[in-house]
C-alpha cells in the first residue's frame, strides 16, 4: 500500500489507495474550500493511528539558484513536522551535480540551530550529519551526481529544517550550459517551490526548460507532455536575464509522481559571442576569460573504437553499444581516418591498419561489429596497446602533421582480468605508449566496472570519462558524449598574457578545442589600474596555424554592476565576488586533477595540502576536507528559526531585478526630496565609505573618524543587548577606489540589522531596496512606498527612496538614509548610512563601534607638538595655527591627535565642522577585530557587560 502524506489548506491528508487516478480525485476532494472532511473510506480511529506512526511531513521544499556568468551558487532548503507523539529519525538527502562543491549545511531543530563549518579531513569529530564526501560516488544510479544525506532525530510535536548551499562552475557541452536541480522531496510537498535566476552581461539565446528528466531506478516520475517545460513553469526573460519558476501544486506533483520523486529540473542556455578571442570579465581584480570560437572547420579525426566484448557484455550492454556504434559511424567525416579493436582474453582488429571514411568501409564496420560475440575475459592493457599501436603507426606512415587529432574511444563494463591486471602498471604501460600524442576518452558501463581506472587513463592523457548505468538508455548516452568529441576545431592551444600582468592563473594550455565545449581560465590581474588587458591565443586547426591577438578593455568592468539587484543565495562564507569564487573552484578542480595524475608521493602531498588550504579558505567540500557540525549560540538560534520557520523563509533571500527589467530603478539621488527637514537626526552617525561623527552636546564637540573595513566584514555599531536590548550591526560592501586615491578600494554598509531583544524579540533587516520586519509575524516592506508599520512598542516609518525611522519604546531612535545612484561610478555602490537620532533608552554599558561615546565627554588640551606632527589645517581658537603645539582630544582615557575639518553628511545637505582623528584605533576600545561580528544576528560584544568569553 502506498502512503501519500500531505498538507493542504490545513487539512491532514492520508489516503491508502494503489490506483493513481482514485489518488488524484481524492486530492482534488482535498483541496476543495467546502469539504469538510476526506476520510469517509477509513475508521476515525485507524486515520489517526496511520498519521502518529508515519513519518515527519515535510511542509515545504525549495531551492533557489542564481546563475552569474555561468556560474551558479544554489540554496536547497526544507522544513519538516513531526506529528506523532513520538521521536522520529528522519534522512534529509539531496542529490547534487558531481562537479558542485557544497559550501554550507545548517540544521534547525526545534530551537536548536547546527550549522556546518568546512574544515581539514584529518581532524575527526562526532558530526551531528552524515556526509558522502565529494567523491565519485555513483550508486544512487544517477549521471553525474552525487548524494548528501544527513540523519537527525525530531521531537515529537516538534519542527525541523535543511539548509544547504553548493556552488557549480556550468560545462558547456553540444553549445548549451545545464543546469540540474534534485527534485526528489521523497513526498508530496505542500508547498515545493524551485527559482532559477539567471544573469549572463553578454546575453541569453536558446533558453529552454525541457520536461522532468528521471531514471527508471527513481519511482516512476514522468513528464505531463513530451515537450515544453513541466507543468506550472514560468519563464520571463529579457536579453541579459532570465527568471524560471517551477511551483506545482500538490494534484500536478501527484500527476508526475506520486512517491515525491518527481525528477531533474533542467535549464539549457548559451550566450552570445563576438569577440574570437573570448570574453574576459573582471570584478575587484580577479578575472575570468571564456573562449568558445565558432564558425571554424573541423580537425581530421584519426580514431580508434576499443570495444569490451567480453562474456559479462551479454544482452542489452553489448546490443545497445553496438547500435550507438552504428550511427556513430554515420556521423565520421570524409576527412577521417578509423579502425576497430575488440577485445576480451583476446585482441580483435577489424582491419590492421587506420582506413578513410568510404561508404565500402562504412558498410563493412557496421557487419564486423554485427557479428561480435561476447566471450572470455577482459584484457583493458592489450586492447590499449593494439589502439595506440594502430594510431601511431597511422601517423608514422602517412606522415600526419599536427593539424589533425588522434583519439581512441574505449569503452568496457569491468575490471582487468586478463594479461595486465595491476591498474598502475596498466597506466604506465599506456602513458608511455601514448607519449600525449593520442587522447583517450573512456566510457564505463554498468557498476561493476573500474571506474577509477578509467577516470585516471583519461587524465592522463588527454580525454575526458563518462559513465553510463546499463538500465539506462545506454545508446543515446553513448551517442550523446561522442558528439561532444566528433568536431575538433582547434588543437594544442596555448592562451598567453603579458609578462607581470596577471597573477595565479589557471591552466592555459589545452590539447584539444571540440565544438560546442567551452575553455576557462581565471587568475587575478596584478595591476588593479589596468586598462586593458593583451590576449594571445595560438593552436592549430584544420588548413594552419591559429593566432589571435587583441587588446580586451577591462577598467570599464572593474564594478559590481552586473550583479547589482541580484541576491546570490548566500550562507556566511560566500560573498559577492563571483569571479573570486569562479577563480579558486577553477583553482581547485585543477589541483585534485594533477594529485590524481600523480605517482610521486612528495608531490600528491604537496598538491594536497594546496588544495586543502583554498578549499577551508574559500568553504568548499572538497576530499581533503569535511564538514563539522556546531551548535549555534542561543541568540543566533533564535535568529535562524525565525527565519526558517518565517511566511518567506521558503522561498530564501528576496531578489530584486529592477535594473535588469529596466523598470522601478531608482533614481539619481534627489537630495532636496530625500532630505526630509521635520526628521531631527543627531550628528552622530556612520555613513559614506564609512565615515563615523560622534556628537557630544553639552562639550559643544564633534569628533569624527574613520574605519577602513573590509568587504563582507559585519561591523558591531550599537551594542546594548544585556541592558535595553538593542544591537545594531552594519555589513560592508566594496568597491574599487576611485583613480589616483591613497585607497585600494572602498566600502559602504549594504545591510544594517537591528536586533530587539525587550521586551519581546524582534529585528529589522534593512537593504537600499527592502525592509525585513519580523516581530512575531515576518513582515517584507519595499524601499520604494512610503508606509508606517508598527506593533508592541516598535515603529518603522519608510519615506520613499529617502530614508526609514525607527523607534523602540520611544525613546530609542535610528534613521537610516538610503542612497540609490541611477548610473553609478565605479567606485559608487546603493548604500545605507546610520543616524541615532534619540539614544536616551540606551544604557550606560552601551559599546560598538558609535555606542561607546554616547554617555561620554571629551576635552581638548593643547600640547608641545611632537617633531614629526605635520598640520596642515587651520584650527579655531581652542588649536590656533601655532607649529610649536598641537590639539589633543581627551576621551575614555584615550589621548589621541585630532585636527579641524569640515565634513559633510544627512547625502551632503549640512556641512559640519569636527576634530578629525587620523587613527582611529587611538580612539576607539580594543582593536578592529574587536568589533567584527560572526553574523548579522551576532549580539556578542568584547566590552562591558556581556563580553564574549
């Protein structure tokens, strides 16, 4: 009997029933507004004890991928129930592409929040999750996937939820990037939600959204149509951005599948290409060079089918490889030159040399592996000797230059067993015989084969691997990844920069260039004022040798305007730097292909101790490392479930795409509207790159400084959690700085978060574009409405595009000031700026970075200058211009240079006058670090009552 659990419109579902179209009329029953009740076919009693004893209902399951530049960061998340009066384990899996690497895992159970940090492999703990680490792990029966999984125990009557984040650098394969997303919630889904964000600065051709894709091992999920996209799919689209949804309801889930599985969702696109040479894109120095020419002719092929047909090929593996070679050999170009080796305990050649592509030939190929019969065992070292053998031959006695590529296509269900079974002498046999002249491309059938073997032959020389489950439709998939390698274009290409211009790049030399793949590098450019950048690509391809030179702009995309509006959905690791990001996952990959490629056990060490080190850096799970489950502090718990649990947590972090619809964008920055006179807002502030004022009225003094931050950094502003309650943080953007200034680059607030902790808990979380609000009931409030929201002694006023109040108990209040930009500078980002406006509810223990001096008073003294003060400022009265003497500001025991400046804030509408500091860290506690928070929600501080331990 099949149990399908569900939640819809409140109502508890559980029907008992094999015949799938009484299911869907008892789910339409279900769903109706004026039912009053289902289970009219089953006793009351039995209902209820079939609901205790299943398993937790999973109330929701989405995930959420933003695609930039084809690289694509996703969030998989799920909440569960656990209705019955007892504990229950529940197996949260997920499967995932193969080449993704995960980032982040957290767990919420109950109040309980365990969230993952990356780590190295060799520190062992007792880890709340269980991982299948990044390993080619294949038996979920899947192409190319791998399968995460952790168990946890739910409380009865208690609340659960998944959070995972992984990253993936999308493959060009038959000129189409793809990107798959696991929608297998292992049951029908109140709510299943999946989005797709996808941003590409060169444009977006031939998008589409085939039907759910699965294998027959997984349920028995199938698409509603043929063709098109699944049922409830919605695609908008523009030239440079694309938004697909997929949100079924619970009746079309149970049309496609009725176990949850329902399948693949696929997304297929590619871009438009100019420039021959690729596209580079460069963002805060890191850049990232895509090379995909087209419109060139194909490279002769000499290639050679090595083929097992020993006795384990018996039935369908031997039948369907021999169909797929039947039209592969249609596919063969007159320019070409193939042979046949079959092979079990013995050797088979069809004919004892390469022969051209001639109908004759072509016709006695397809009767030659008509007739072969599986028997024996299995010989992989004689099957690839003869191959090479063949090719080198080939290329000796017909005197073949380099403009043509020499390619063996091997493909076996098993393990060595015959002649040559040590897989290491296997690989050196065939390194030397190949001597990086012939590239193998491997295909392995079915689970029993040695899949390592073949993973490695192809690394070693040149190809790539593929494996195909035998109850899969082996023939098309066999087809499928010969068409990736049946059009060579370019060979031995080298990628060259100029000396001392770029730094930590990626591989470029590539022996081979087959149409519709696409080449990558990535590095990071040592002179962050270059204008442009010198490209030089050299390869051959069928009529001569290839070289193309160009000079490719680079200042002009020094920005984060491509990306502006966009939410990447992000854990506490990932920033907005995509080409960074890009550049160590390239970085990455690369290392663990050459550890792979290593006999040297010096070198395997050192290649595995770079790798494990970006990998920890940057938060990837990786072989070399792990994922160590902690618990969270009891504040920031309370912070994650109000998010998981939240109306809007489902669907993840808002996206805002106004400037890609070119609609709704904000306009430049309109002063005389967005400086509101009637709001009274205290000098005291945090604001531009950021610049901090403190005001002191009753010395009558204005001091101000400044903080270089780092980008991503959490700054701590107001720290007051044990006393009113309140902690406000402000999360730093970058920029790069703008020509000839002394910095590298600069930094705004992009977010700041208000956390409330009295007498009820509450926080706002505030962009230039949205406002979150929850104090009980999660609210979502755009930047660009006027509107006064308010409940339990907390108030926000939005002035449209201007600024927001808030106000705590009435005697705390902030204003935050929005400042939008239509078409920024390359050093302008939309920021926020931080004003108190009324800090009398805060206490006397208050800290951070402005906290400190709200309940202080400074002094000024004038003292003998030091011989190495240099003031260059006019001073009044207090400081007058005198060389022999400079002004000292007095405050919290700190004695620190300060000299007169005017500065200008409230977006440059009132000028002021203040001792300026240039070290800041004379005048603040502590030192810089002391107030970078862990998180937005992070209520610890350094100082004062409360302190961190």
């Amino acid at each position: 009997m099949l149990l399908i659990l569900g939640l819809c419109l409140g109502l508890p579902l559980c029907i008992g029933h094999q015949d799938p179209l009484v299911l869907a009329e008892d789910l339409e029953e279900a769903l109706r507004w004026d039912a009053p009740q289902i289970g009219h076919r089953v006793p009351r009693q039995i209902r209820l004890q079939q609901r205790l004893k299943t398993k937790p209902l999973m109330t929701h399951f989405s995930v959420k991928s933003t695609i930039i530049s084809r690289y694509a960061f996703t969030m998989v998340s799920c909440s569960l129930l656990n209705r019955a009066s007892e504990d229950k384990e529940f197996e949260f899996q997920m499967q995932i592409p193969a080449v993704a690497f995960i980032t982040n895992f957290t767990m919420v159970v109950g109040d309980r929040v365990y969230q993952g940090e990356v780590i190295e492999k060799e520190k062992k703990h007792g880890d709340r999750a269980k991982k299948q680490d990044n390993k080619t792990l294949e038996d979920n029966g899947e192409k190319g996937t791998e399968t995460f999984s952790a168990s946890v125990n739910i409380p009865s009557k208690e609340k659960a939820a998944f959070f995972l984040h992984y990253e993936e650098l999308l493959q060009r394969r038959l000129g189409k990037y793809e990107h798959v997303i696991s929608v297998r919630p292992q049951q029908l889904t109140g709510r299943l939600h999946i989005e797709v964000n996808i941003l590409e600065k060169s444009g977006i051709v031939s998008l589409e959204v085939p039907p759910l894709q699965n294998s027959r091992q997984k349920g028995n999920a199938k698409a509603e149509d043929d063709v098109g996209p699944p049922p409830s799919t919605v695609i908008n689209q523009n030239e440079t951005f694309a938004r697909i949804i997929f949100n079924p309801s619970i009746i079309q889930q149970a049309k496609i599948a009725q176990n949850g599985i329902l399948g693949d969702f696929i997304i297929r696109y590619d871009v438009n290409r100019e420039q021959r040479v690729g596209e580079i894109q460069v963002l805060n120095d890191y850049f990232v060079h895509y090379f995909a020419p087209k419109d060139l002719p194909p490279l002769p092929k000499n290639v050679v089918f090595v083929l097992d047909s020993s006795a384990s090929m018996v039935g369908t593996k031997l039948r369907q490889t021999k169909d797929a070679l039947f039209t592969i050999l249609h596919d063969l170009r007159p320019q070409d030159h193939f042979n046949i080796v079959g092979f079990s305990n013995r050797i088979k050649v069809w004919q004892n040399h390469l022969v051209p592509v001639t109908p004759n030939n072509i016709r006695d190929s397809k009767v030659y592996i008509h007739h072969m019969t599986p028997t024996g065992g299995t010989d992989i070292n004689g099957a690839l000797q003869k191959g090479i053998e063949l090719l080198n031959d080939h290329i000796a006695d017909n005197d073949i230059d380099s403009r043509s590529v020499s390619l063996i296509v091997f493909l076996t269900d098993g393990k060595a067993t015959v002649g040559e079974t040590q897989s290491s002498k296997i690989l050196i046999n065939t390194k030397e015989a190949a001597r990086g002249r012939v590239c193998i491309f491997t295909i392995g059938i079915g689970n029993d084969v040695d899949f390592k073997l073949l993973e490695k032959l192809s690394l070693e020389n040149c190809g790539m691997t593929r494996r195909v489950q035998e109850e899969d439709n082996a023939k098309e998939q066999l087809i499928g990844f010969y068409d990736e390698i049946r059009t060579p274009l370019l060979s031995d290409i080298r990628i060259d920069y100029p000396p001392g211009s770029v730094e930590r790049v990626t591989q470029t030399l590539f022996p081979n260039y087959f149409n519709g793949s696409e080449i990558i590098i990535a590095g990071k450019l040592a002179d962050s004022q270059l204008d442009n950048l010198h490209v030089e690509v050299t390869a051959s391809n069928s009529k001569k040798f290839v070289v193309l030179k160009t000079d490719v702009p680079v200042a002009s995309h020094s920005t984060e305007n491509d990306v502006t509006g966009v939410s990447i959905p992000k854990d506490q690791h990932t920033d907005q730097n995509y080409i960074e990001r890009l550049w160590s996952y390239l970085t990455i990959k690369e290392l663990l292909t050459s550890w792979l490629k290593s006999d040297d056990k010096q070198e395997k060490e050192l290649l595995m101790e770079r790798a494990r080190a970006l990998a920890v850096n940057y938060h990837f799970l990786t072989p070399f490392t792990s994922l160590k489950m902690k618990e969270l502090t009891p504040e920031a718990t309370q912070m994650a479930a109000k998010e998981v649990y939240g109306s809007s947590a489902a669907m993840g972090p808002e996206t805002v795409v106004q400037s890609l619809h070119g609609k709704n964008i904000s306009p430049e920055p309109d002063f005389k509207k967005q400086y509101n006179p009637r709001i009274k807002i205290s000098k005291t502030s945090a604001d531009g790159d950021p610049h901090f004022v403190v005001d002191f009225p009753l010395s009558k003094l204005t001091v101000c400084f400044n903080i270089d931050g780092n980008p991503g950094d959490i700054l701590r502003l107001v720290s007051d959690h044990m006393d009113s309650g309140v902690t406000v943080n402000g999360e730093l953007i970058g920029a790069p700085a703008p020509p000839n200034g002394h910095k590298k680059y600069r930094t705004y607030f992009r977010t700041i978060t208000i956390l409330i902790n009295k007498p009820e808990r509450s926080y706002l979380e505030i962009t230039p574009n949205r406002i979150v609000l929850d104090g009980g009931d999660r609210l979502v409030l755009p930047c660009n409405q006027s509107v006064v929201v308010g409940s339990r002694g907390l108030e926000v006023s939005v002035s449209a595009n201007a600024n927001i109040t808030v106000t705590i108990q009435g005697t705390i209040t902030f204003v935050i000031l929005i400042h939008l930009y239509k078409n920024p500078a390359p050093y302008q980002r939309n920021h926020l700026g931080f004003y108190i406006s009324n800090s009398k509810g805060l206490s006397a223990n208050c800290h951070g970075l402005l906290g400190q001096f709200l309940n202080q008073e400074p002094k000024l003294t004038k003292e003998p200058a030091d011989s190495n003060s240099n003031r260059n400022h006019a001073e009044p009265a207090v400081s007058q211009a005198d060389p022999s003497s400079e002004t000292i500001l007095k405050v919290k025991g700190h004695r620190v240079p300060v000299v007169w400046k005017q500065r200008k804030i409230y977006n440059g509408q009132e000028q002021i006058d203040c001792w300026f500091t240039r070290n800041s860290a004379k005048l603040i506690d502590g030192e810089y670090k002391d107030y970078v928070a862990s998180h937005p929600f992070d209520t610890e501080t350094t100082f004062g009552i409360g302190a961190s331990q």
